[in-house]
C-alpha cells in the first residue's frame, strides 16, 4: 500500500484572542467535511477546541499524560468526534503544568514530534492548537509540524509581536526542524466596513506578500456564538458566511500544500 503522507499544521500566534482556536476548530472541520481524515490536537490548556467537540467534564485521557508519561500511548487519547473523519486529541487545564515537569529534560521540546511519529500514518491532516504564547507547548507544536498557520486579527495593532513569532520559527528551523514553512498569514476578525480592516490587509500583503491567504475570516456573530453552542460553524450556522470562509479556507489550504 501506497504510504499516506501526513501533512501537520500548527495554527499559532503568541497574542491571544486572534481566532486560532475557531481556525483550528472550523479548519479541521472543513477538511474532515472535505472527506479528508483530520486529527485535531488541543495544546492549549484552555481546552476550547477540546470542549467544542467532547464533553470533558468527564475525565478523559488527554495530550498531557501523553506527553508526560512514555506509557501512555497516543491511539490511547485519540477520541472519535460526530464526524467519521475528524479524530481529537483533547487538551486539559492541567497542561499548563507542563513546562514546569519538564524542566531538565533533554526532549523536551521534541516529546510531541516523538509521540505523533506513533500515529500520523493513521491521517492526512493533523491541525494543532496552541496556546498565546512561545512557550514549551508551541515549540513542541512547531518542531512537530510541517507547517505554521498564522491567523492575525485585523486590529491596530496587528503586526505587533509578529517579530518575535518569526524569529522562533527561524529558531525552530535552525536548530530542529529545518521543513518547516509558513503555510500561510489569514487575516480574521475581518470588518469590510472599515478602512482599518483594509489598511491592516494591505499593510499584510505588503509585508508577506502571497504568504497572504485569498480567504479572509469576517467578524460575525455567528462565530463569536458558536464556541459556546460546543459546535463548529458547519454544524451551527452552515449557511452563514463564516461556514463559507472556513470552507474557502480548507480548499486554499489543500491547493498550498
Ligand atoms: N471571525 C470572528 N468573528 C467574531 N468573533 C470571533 C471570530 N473569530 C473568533 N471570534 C471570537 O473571538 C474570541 C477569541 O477567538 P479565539 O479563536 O479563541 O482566539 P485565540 O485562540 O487566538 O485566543 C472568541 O470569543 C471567539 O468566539
Ligand atoms: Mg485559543
């Protein structure tokens, strides 16, 4: 049998409130509705992708005893979803302990990338969530992936930090994962209305180029409503505009790669 090749994305930006999570959430939903077998993985310890897809007031196995423990294995915290082709590894507020159990250890950085090896096969995507920040967690997501998804939100002081973002990820290439590209800059929170929107998208285009994603996220209602329904905007809202730049967002994913 022909061996699948496993495309990893990590979706991150060290500043918070951007919208990676519902692009984390709604871009491997669009992939897995795409029919293409998407696996989900929660790295942030705010757990939001995680309680959009599971309910986990019960206590499930999650990514931080993966990477903590060598014992557990990764099949063993791969939960199924309504959707027969989208997998989730779920997150816990206790992965915030992380960084500090792993202090000293030589892998740390490296644990995700080891314990992905056992099951990436089983995918042809697999989209991560980080945390807002550029910590242990997102360095561990970024030696693990093929590529950085960047969503930036389209406010005053977009581009701040972005700096810092580049030179990790120059970092991370440098020193353990030379393969990795950034797929793509997707402006979200998008307000057609004003010309601050606009003047952030051109300032985007001008600094990155074609790095810019065709696909724009709007600010709208419904996404801001859908996290607290625990549904994607497919299952939510799908014929709201947000489900169709999700969707546009997924195929210009699949034409990058
Ligand atoms: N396109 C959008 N329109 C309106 N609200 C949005 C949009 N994208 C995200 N939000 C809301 O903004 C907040 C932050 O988004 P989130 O995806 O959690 O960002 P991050 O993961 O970068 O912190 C959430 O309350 C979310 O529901
Ligand atoms: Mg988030």
């Amino acid at each position: 049998m022909e061996q699948r090749k496993t495309r990893i994305i990590s979706i991150t930006n060290q500043k918070g409130g951007v919208g990676k999570t519902t692009t984390a959430i709604n871009l491997a939903y669009g992939l897995a509705l795409l029919n293409i077998t998407t696996l989900l993985i929660d790295l942030d310890p705010q757990a939001n992708a995680s309680l959009t897809f599971l309910d986990i007031h019960r206590e499930v196995c999650n990514i931080y005893d993966v990477l903590l423990d060598s014992k557990i294995q990764m099949k063993d915290v791969i939960h199924s979803t309504a959707s027969d082709t989208l997998f989730l590894i779920p997150s816990r507020i206790s992965l915030a302990k992380l960084e500090s159990k792993l202090i000293g250890e030589i892998d740390a950085y490296y644990r995700l990338k080891e314990k992905i090896k056992e099951i990436k096969d089983g995918y042809d995507y697999i989209i991560i969530d980080t945390p807002p920040a550029l910590g242990l967690l997102t360095v561990n997501a970024l030696v693990a992936s093929d590529y950085i998804l960047i969503p930036v939100q389209a406010s005053y002081f977009a581009l701040e930090g972005t700096d810092d973002l580049l030179e990790t990820i120059e970092k991370v290439k440098a020193l353990a994962n030379p393969s990795l590209n950034i797929i793509g800059i997707l402006i979200t929170l998008f307000d057609k209305r004003t010309t601050l929107s606009k003047d952030i998208y051109k300032q985007l285009k001008n600094v990155f180029g074609s790095l810019v994603f065709q696909s724009k996220i709007s600010k709208s209602i419904r996404l801001e409503e859908s996290p607290a329904y625990k549904e994607s905007i497919f299952t939510f809202a799908p014929k709201s505009s947000g489900a169709e730049e999700y969707m546009q967002l997924a195929k210009e994913v699949l034409k990058r790669v």
